[in-house]
C-alpha cells in the first residue's frame, strides 16, 4: 500500500522512537526515524518529510537549535514540526512556538492524542500546499489574461482615434473611449499585483500639480459617460518623492472608484496642500457612500458584484500607502459620498 504521508521522528532515545512508531504504524505513514539530528537535518535536505516530530532535550543540537537550522532551509521550512517534550512549563511552549513549531505535545504520550494531532498537522499542511498550488495557477492565469488583453485593448485605442478623425468625436467614441480606459486601469491593476515582487520601484521627484492634473484628463471620458464633473483646487505647490508607477496606481484607482460611485449629473471634488496642518491629498465624490470601510481593502471585494472590475483598485491603494507609510482616513455617508484623505507627510520629505 502506498504511504499518504512521511513522518519523521528526531528524538535521543530510541525508546522513545520505538514507542511513537508502534503508535503511528497503523496510520499509513512511512516513519523515518533518528537519534542523530544533524544526520536528520541532512537527509532531510535529499528526502523532506510532511512533518517532524522533535524533541526538545536532546545532547549536541537541542530541539529549538534543530527547528531553527530547518527554518533557514528553503525546501524544510515550510515543514510542520510538532515539539515533544517532557517540559510542561509556559516558557518552554512559547520559545516552542516562536521557533515556528506548530504543536506541542508534553509526554508521557498518549496514543489517541498523538494520532489526533498529528492528523490535524498534516490535514493542514495538506491544505497550505493545495492553496499553494492553487495560487501559483491563478497566477499563471492572471499573466495569460494579461497577455491576451494587451493586444486588443491597444487595437481599440488606436481604431478609435482613427474613427474620430474621420468621423469627429462622438457619444459612441466617448463611451468607447472610456470602456478602454477602465480596461487599461484593470490591466494596470493586474500588472502590479503580478510584477510587484520583482519590478524595481525608483522613486522620483514628482510635482503634483501636473501629475494630478494629467491623471484627471485620462478620466475624462469615462466621468463624462456619467456627466460627472471633476474638481482639482489646490492651496500650494507641492512636490512628491515616490514611484511614478505605484502613484498612478494610487491615483488612478481612487479616482476611478469615485467615478464608479458617484451619482450621475454629480462631482468629484481632488484638494491637494496644506489643510489643518496636514499635507494630504483628498477625493471627494458624492455618490452612494460606503457601508464597512475596513471591508473595501480586502482583495478582490466589491460593493456589488454588477460594477466593472476586480476589487483590486483599492487593496492595491492600501498596499502603497502601507508601503510609503501615507495614512488613510475615510469619511462616507451611505447616499451622500465619500471622502478619502491621504496624509502624504511622508512622501513630501524623501529624498531620491
């Protein structure tokens, strides 16, 4: 019969190895097991097992020494290590579990105990590498969604224009015009949260008044379909040290989730400067309002699943404040709007 799982036992005394086998054996595990840890560890490097069950007093390299060398190994230290130990005292389980143990077993074993939690450990590891996996196809996904939507939404800016020289402008352009935007933002959307991980962020000195200024005109159209109105005031000349790429994105998804929220025939209003002795920027429209503000951050939420988009835009705002250190504060009444302020302090002292 096929062994489901690898169970290794590191423990100094064989009697203790040969009594949590008899335990283990009906459970369809291959149990390895060994009194010599650096042995262990090595083999474990050719060989990784599902779990580790480690005892703590051990001669040489002691349990927490044995869990944090396997730690630092790339392909051990998701493993789950269940601590054995005859210590029962608080401080023993702490440093247990700061060591990045996920269990603790105290001896004398119990039979039904053990079996219980180690199932457990492994139902678990099971499931973290199931989402593991799963996440890396969804990444895959995303780059191939990427990869396709390129093209085409590049064709649709092009034929647009081509359309409107002969022809002129259009509501039908317009709208067209703003569809491809808010594709385009999608794709921004995407291509961050892709390429976040390797993309290199320099930062720049960025003056806001033209940086804003032009993030409002590539809005035009689609806050138009809505005849929506946008507001730019501003009390001083301000300039910004921060990547141009993650400012967009801030920028760009606050803005396009006022235009998405507003009411038609309404305003959004943009403030950046000094205002009660805060440097902030502000986007205030006057739409429906939000019910949970701590809920929009989270990935892939929508208010309503009706709206154009993936729930992205705001969870990557947060991600860049959180990033630069720039504080949100919010303000909504449901029917009356919102209002998102940035304290952007922090990116007005930077240096490049």
């Amino acid at each position: 019969m096929t062994k489901n799982y690898t169970v290794l036992i590191i423990d100094d005394k064989k009697e203790n190895l040969k009594y949590l086998n008899e335990i283990l054996k009906d459970e369809n595990y291959e149990i390895k097991a060994s009194i010599d840890a650096k042995f262990a560890i090595e083999s474990s490097k050719n060989n990784p097992p599902h779990l580790i069950l480690l005892d703590i007093k051990m001669p040489e390299l002691d349990g927490f020494e044995v869990c944090k060398i396997i730690k630092k190994e790339e392909n051990l230290k998701d493993i789950p290590i269940i601590f054995i130990s005859a210590l029962d005292d608080i401080d023993s389980k702490v440093k247990a579990f700061s060591q990045g143990g996920v269990d603790y077993i105290t001896k004398p074993f119990e039979p039904k105990e053990i079996k219980a939690r180690v199932r457990n450990q492994l139902e678990i590891y099971k499931s973290k590498i199931t989402i593991a996996s799963l996440l890396e196809q969804q990444d895959l996904f995303v780059k191939k969604i990427m990869h396709e939507m390129n093209t085409p939404v590049s064709i649709i800016s092009l034929n647009t224009e081509l359309i409107e020289q002969k022809y002129g402008l259009s509501k039908e352009i317009e709208s067209i015009r703003a569809s491809s935007k808010t594709l385009s933002s999608i794709y921004g959307d995407l291509s961050y949260k892709v390429k976040k991980e390797s993309r290199e962020y320099k930062i720049t000195k960025i003056n806001l008044l033209k940086f804003i200024s032009s993030r409002i005109q590539f809005f035009d159209e689609l806050a138009n379909t809505k005849d929506i109105h946008i507001n730019l005031e501003y009390s001083d000349e301000l300039e910004v040290f921060i990547n141009s790429y993650e400012f967009e994105r801030l920028i760009d998804n606050t803005i396009s989730n006022a235009i998405k929220y507003s009411k038609e025939s309404s305003e959004i209003d943009v403030f950046f400067g000094v205002e009660e002795n805060k440097t902030i920027i502000s986007i205030e429209d006057f739409g429906i309002g939000i019910e949970d503000t701590e809920l929009i951050f989270e990935e892939y939420y929508q208010k309503s699943n009706k709206k154009l988009g993936l729930g992205l835009g705001l969870n990557i705002v947060k991600e860049i404040c959180d990033k630069y250190e720039i504080v949100i504060d919010i303000k909504s009444e449901k029917n009356r709007g919102t209002k998102f302020t940035f304290d952007i302090e922090p990116i007005t002292k930077k240096s490049i």
